[in-house]
C-alpha cells in the first residue's frame, strides 16, 4: 500500500491530498527517508509525521484496504509524540 493511502485509511490525515501534500514537502520520513507520495510501506516501517506543532512517530503493525473507524488505531502504534 502507498504511504499517502495508509495516511488516510488509518485516519492519521483525514483526505488523501493533505498526505499527498505532506509527502511532497518533506513533511513524512519512514525509516528515517523523506519519501514521495508513492511510496509503498510494509508492516514494521516506522513513519515520522512533521507538523508545524511538533512531530508523531508511529511503527506500522498492519496494513487494510478499509477499515471502520474504531479500528483504524489497531494499525499503528505511537512510538513517541513532540507537541510543542
């Protein structure tokens, strides 16, 4: 599955373009790589989300097409949260 995708189906970002536009700033590293909209992720990638105020670590632990929304947290795990 592509990074902007699993943004959007785990409702870390609510619309595919905001992952999309957060990819294409540099704003989303996985493995510690910026990377493009593009690309593809697999179980256990550890994905770092910059925002203007501070930045979520996550590690992914699965991967689905759909999922409802009180499930979508079951596919990841924070690993660390920097709020300013």
């Amino acid at each position: 599955m592509r990074i902007d995708k699993f943004l959007k189906v785990s409702r870390i970002l609510k619309r595919r373009t905001l992952a999309q536009q957060a990819c294409e700033k540099g704003k989303v590293i996985i493995n510690g790589k910026e990377v493009k909209p593009a690309k593809q992720i697999k179980i256990g990638d550890e994905v770092e989300l910059q925002f203007t105020g501070g930045a979520v670590k996550f590690r992914i632990l699965n991967i689905k097409e759909t999922v409802k929304k009180d499930e979508a947290a079951s596919l990841y795990e924070i690993i660390s949260e920097d709020g300013n």
